[in-house]
C-alpha cells in the first residue's frame, strides 16, 4: 500500500507518472529506446521507449521467436483543471490562476482543499527548448467555497460556473505566477516559453474503515491499474511471447492525440519492434492475431448511498475481485472470448472476478480499448478495480482488489496463452 501511495504523490501529473514508470523501469533493467532512433533488440531484451514525456510503452521479449503479444493498457492522466497560456486574473487585491476543466469532473470536490501545481514547462536555454517537470513543493493555490450565509440555497443544488467560481486563488496583487514559476525554476520568466500545467489535489492518501479496507487518494482512477499493471509487468517473465505495457496519455479527454490510445504510438511500436528482430508484414498480422489485451481503467463499484444506480445483478463491490466490464455498443471490448480468457488468467492467479454493465436505462462512459482498438485490433477485454466517487479530486477504492489486480497482471504476463480455433487456454 505505502509504495502504490508513493507512486501516487510522485505523479501529480501525467508527465511526472511517466517519468515515475521510467524510473521504475529502468531500475529493474530496461532500456530506453529514443523513437528518433533505429530499434537494436536481442532476445531476452527488456526495453521501453516515451511519447510527448507523458506515455510510455515498455516491453520484453522471450529468448525465441515470438508468438504473439500479452499487453495491457492503461492512462495516466485524470481529470484536473489547466491553467491557461495567460495565466494570471486581477481580482482586486487578489491573484487567480485561470485555468479550465481537463477532463469530465466532479467539481464540488476541489472545493477547499490543498492545491498544487505540477507539469512540464519549455525553458529556452543556450542550447534551445528544453522540457522540465515542476511540481510546487507546497500547498500553493486554494478554491475557497462561498459562505452560505451568501447562498442559502446552495445545499438545494447549484450549477457551477467554471470561469467564475472555480479559479483557485494565488496571492495577493502583486503576484505573478509566470514570475513565481520562474523563480521556482531558477530561470528569468522571459525564458518561459510554454507549459502545460495542471492544479492537482494535495490531499495525501489514506487508508480507512474497521478494518483498514478501504484507500482514499487522488486519481485513483486510473494511477491504481497502470500500478497494478507495471508492479506485474515489471515482475513478469514471457514465455513463448513480447509482454507489452502501454501507459496512455489523454484517456479523459478522448485519447485523440499523438500521445492516446488513438494515436499510432502502439501500432508504431510493434512494427517496428517486430522489424527489428526479422519478422516479416505476414508474421506480425499472425501474431496479432494470436494475442490478447487487458484495457485497465478502474469501474464503478456499486454506491452503498446509491444502490438504485447500479444494474440488478451486475453491481461489482470493493475488495470482492477484479472487474470484468460489459456493453452490448462496445463501449467496452469484453466479448465472450476476451472474457472468458480473463477468466482463465484470474484462475489460474487465484483471484476473484465480478462484472459490471451499466443499467440499460443509463448511459455509461468509455474507456481506452476499443480506441486503441482503431489502431491495433486485437482481441481485447475491458477489466478494472472497484471504486467510489470516480473523477472526484479523492476517490476510494478496496485495499484487496491492488494485491488482486498485481497477481492477475503477472499471471497474464508470466503464461503463454494458446489460442485455438475454439478459443484460448493456458
């Protein structure tokens, strides 16, 4: 539990959470390979290699020849709030940041909390734009709530305005965050020449309840299964297959960039990857063919508050096993093959599985894996952790379902699925 909150605080934003990986990555002997670069592999080789400083595909491949790819997918970003080119807002004698919503969000959560700011900034040096990650090493900006002396009705339901009453609160007139950021950074703000910076929640992680099941923290959804995901990954040995993790960027926002699941980033990757070690255009369609991916993002648990909201017999609860997810429109990909080969992974780990479909009076969200599906088709089934209160700034989850999801991933890793004209088997 202490490392996943670890792993948490040191990613307070996607371009931090990829820089974590890396560092997780490379201290358990991968290599870094540049996308500018020719790939140079050997078998047995365990490699990873970045898009935009904020997703990362890693992989490892078996000593023989390949049969095929074991991957799971996850995203590392969350919804927050970004602070806009022109950051600055006078409202006499304070300073706010303006800033805009990233990503669906439940905004009365990030209402009078601790607030920081963290992402990447291009810094113009001597020897031209160079990236950094900055993070505020204290709580920084707060978005205080309305007194309800001012608004006796607000308990009665309120529509917020973004633009309005959401822009956390620096420092007083004179303030000046371009400024404060270069001073953090130890460059003149004329230097400064773009960065994509997010508001993040402070709050440190927690776990609670009788019986100490339950975990607290920000962005749960999804840090907890790309952790998950690489703690298995990392600890994993292929068989007869290429083991391949692929941490997306952009999932809160619709995965449509360079970085997403709906870019070319994976499909890139495996062919060159496959060129590499001498497997021709038809191999490598054959090898698609015979694989499997784990699309991880994390699921609604059924609300105890909320019991009416979840579908009659397919509520999945906290620390009662991995999540398999379902939608007859493919929202998710799980079918009865991607499933029912899950199902044997779970086995064959020993850890327990649930399902989750939405109402079908309700409308549900979507994930990673049918968009990355638009760029490498394989067979692929929708999977995640239980959890309360999904895109809050503090989401829970059950303590157990982390040490379920690490052994699931590695069981996933560590076998050699067979796949049949019937259907899969390990």
């Amino acid at each position: 539990m202490k490392d996943l909150f670890k792993f948490i605080k040191n990613s307070p934003s996607p371009f931090h959470a990829a820089s974590e990986i890396k560092k997780r990555l490379a201290a358990a002997g991968f290599t870094e390979l540049d996308e500018y670069s020719s790939y140079e592999l050997a078998g047995g080789g365990k490699y990873f290699t970045t898009r935009n400083d904020s997703a990362v595909i890693a992989f490892e491949l078996p000593k023989g020849k390949p049969d095929g790819f074991h991957i799971i997918a996850a995203h590392d970003d969350s919804p927050a709030f970004k602070i806009k080119e022109e950051m600055n807002m006078c409202a006499n004698p304070y300073v706010k940041l303006n800033v805009e919503k990233y990503g669906g969000m439940i905004l009365s959560t990030w209402f009078d909390r601790p607030l920081g700011v963290a992402g990447r900034v291009m810094v113009k040096t001597k020897n031209g734009l160079e990236s950094r990650l900055y993070e505020s090493s204290k709580d920084l900006v707060m978005i205080p709530s309305l007194a309800i002396h001012m608004e006796r009705d607000i308990n009665d339901g309120h529509k917020y305005q973004v633009q309005k009453e959401l822009m956390p609160i620096f420092g007083n007139e004179k303030a000046d965050f371009k400024e404060f950021l270069a001073d953090e950074l130890k460059v003149k703000a004329e230097d400064i020449y773009g960065s994509d910076l997010f508001v993040y929640n402070r709050q440190e992680p927690s776990v609670w309840g009788d019986k100490d099941q339950f975990v607290s923290a920000p962005k749960l959804d999804d840090l907890e299964c790309v952790y998950c995901a690489l703690c298995g990954f990392i600890a994993a040995k292929p068989q007869n297959q290429i083991n391949v993790l692929a941490i997306f960027d952009n999932e809160e926002v619709g995965s449509g960039t360079k970085q997403g699941a709906d870019s070319t980033f994976l499909s890139d990757t495996l062919e060159r990857m496959v060129q590499a070690i001498g497997i021709e255009k038809d191999g490598y369609h054959r090898m698609l063919a015979s694989s499997l991916m784990i699309s991880a993002d994390n699921a609604h648990g059924m609300h105890p508050n909320y019991p009416e909201k979840a579908d009659e017999t397919n509520r999945p609860y906290l620390n009662e096993g991995i999540v398999i997810k379902y939608n007859a429109n493919q929202k998710y990909t799980t079918d009865a093959v991607s499933g029912a080969a899950f199902k044997l992974i779970c086995e064959k780990a020993k850890v327990p599985y649930q399902s989750f479909t939405n109402r079908s009076d309700m409308a549900g969200g979507s994930t990673l894996g049918n968009i990355s599906n638009s760029q490498v088709s394989v067979n692929t089934v929708d999977i995640g952790l239980a959890q309360w209160a999904m895109h809050s700034s503090y989401e829970s989850a059950g303590a157990k379902d982390i040490d379920y999801l690490v052994k699931a991933a590695k069981t996933f890793y560590s076998v050699n699925l067979i796949k049949t004209k019937e259907g899969w088997n390990c």
